[in-house]
C-alpha cells in the first residue's frame, strides 16, 4: 500500500512539475488569465443546456426585485463570458465584475447576442473589493460558480451586502434586509418551521432531569440499570421528535405547496 501511495504522488508530481515551473517563473497566471476565458467561453455552452430550465427558474423572479425608477440594476461578480444574460429580464441593466480583463471581449460577444439586456460596464476587481460600485445602488447581485474560488467569502459577503439597496422583504419571507433579526426571534421563527424539535428537545430535558431526580434519592444497586432505562427513553423520546420535525418540515415545504396549494386570484 505504501509503495502504491509513493508511486501515485511520483507520478502527480511529475505531471504537476511544469505548472510549478511556471509558476515560479512567473508565468503561469497569465497563461491562465490568457487561455481560460476560451475554455470557459466553450464550457458554458454545455453547461447552460444542462441548467437550462433551472437557471429559468432562478431567474424567474428577478422582476420582483425591480427599484423605484421601475428598472432591474443587477450586478453580476464573476461573470465570466456572459453565459447568464439570456436568462436576464429585458431592459435589465446589468454591471458585470471579474478579476480577469481578458473576459471584456467575450462579454462584448454575449451582449451582442442578447439584445434584450442593457449592458452598463465591466470592471476589473475582485469580488472581495468591489469599492467602484457605490454602496445600495443595485437591486440584485448575481454569482454562480464563483465561491468556491473565492479567497476571502465573508469579505465577499460584506460587499455583496453592501452594494445591495436597502430593501424589506414580504411577510411571508420574515426578514428584512436593513433589520438584523435578533437570537430570540431566530429560534422563534426556526421553533415555529419545525414545532417538533423544540418539543423534543424540552422533553430531553424533562426525562433526564426527571431521572437525575429519581436516582438522587435511590439507594439500591439498579441505580446504573435505572440510568440506563432513563437515557434510552431520553433518546428515543428526542429521536422520535426530530423525526417527526422532519416529516413535518418536508410536508410544509414540498409536499403541500406542490399538491394542496390553492391557486391564487
């Protein structure tokens, strides 16, 4: 086993070599912010057909996010080649953010494609450092397949929040983007999506302390059988509920709006 373990990372390294060479001599990120725009430009075809019918599902309700001047300002981070603006509304002006400059023209290309789209500008930063768009001055952002290659994700998020305009959200989705929901409102909402976990929680509680209770005042020597009877019945009690939370969660959110939702007027 080890000798296979050494020949594999022998033979890693020695495909690996050259990117280190590159790399120490400079040269490998700019072949990458060269040659990776082509390789995207043609992986973003396949992909799309793949997504298709997802992406026009995500993107569906991008009209709902519209600002008072009756217009979508959306702002995509990573944008690639442009793979998403025929999934955009119409009339929507979209600001695209990339690290990488080489992707400007093959963003000229996709806007040349999707007329329907107002193309406002491209920059070139990270998504970490964005402080060229101002602070709430667009309605939605936009990343796909960008986190997992981000350096610094909260930073990222800090900025995402920052550039998004100040907006409340309907009741039905309880929070609101310029409030910050406190702890006991949290677990309010939460114990109120999943009624059966504070339930099966407080009823932990309850049996152990029950328990606790009992065996103070035992003096025989079932004290340890007793003990175990009491966290067997604990368990099953909270496991049972944690179930049943389950159930109930997949029953409200998938179950009921698909098969019992009434059609709204």
């Amino acid at each position: 086993m080890a000798l296979t373990t050494f020949i594999m990372q022998l033979a890693l390294s020695i495909l690996a070599f050259p990117m280190y060479l590159l790399n120490f001599l400079g040269l490998w990120k700019w072949i990458c912010q060269k040659w990776f725009p082509y390789f995207l430009e043609w992986f973003a075809v396949t992909y799309n057909k793949q997504m298709a019918s997802k992406k026009q599902e995500l993107f569906s309700s991008l009209r709902e996010f519209e600002g008072p001047s009756g217009k979508l300002t959306l702002l995509e981070v990573g944008c690639g080649t442009g793979p998403n603006f025929k999934f955009y509304p119409p009339g929507c002006r979209v600001t695209c953010i990339d690290p990488n400059p080489n992707f400007k023209k093959f963003l000229i290309k996709s806007v040349a494609e999707n007329r329907h789209v107002q193309f406002e500008r491209f920059v070139v930063a990270a998504g970490e450092n964005m402080h060229m768009v101002a602070d709430g001055s667009v309605d939605v952002v936009v990343s796909t397949l960008v986190m997992c290659s981000v350096k610094n994700q909260e930073q990222f998020l800090r900025e995402v929040y920052r550039v998004l305009r100040p907006r409340k959200m309907s009741s039905e989705n309880q929070w609101s983007a310029d409030e910050d929901e406190g702890q006991l409102s949290r677990l309010i909402r939460k114990s109120r999506d999943s009624p059966f976990v504070p339930v099966g929680i407080a009823g932990f509680m309850t049996v152990v302390s029950y328990g606790l209770y009992k065996l103070k005042y035992r003096k025989d020597q079932k004290m340890s059988i007793h003990l175990i009877h009491m966290r067997v019945a604990a368990q099953g009690f909270v496991v049972g509920a944690v179930t049943l939370g389950i159930l109930y969660s997949m029953y409200k959110d998938y179950i009921r709006p698909r098969f019992f939702s009434v059609s709204k007027k």
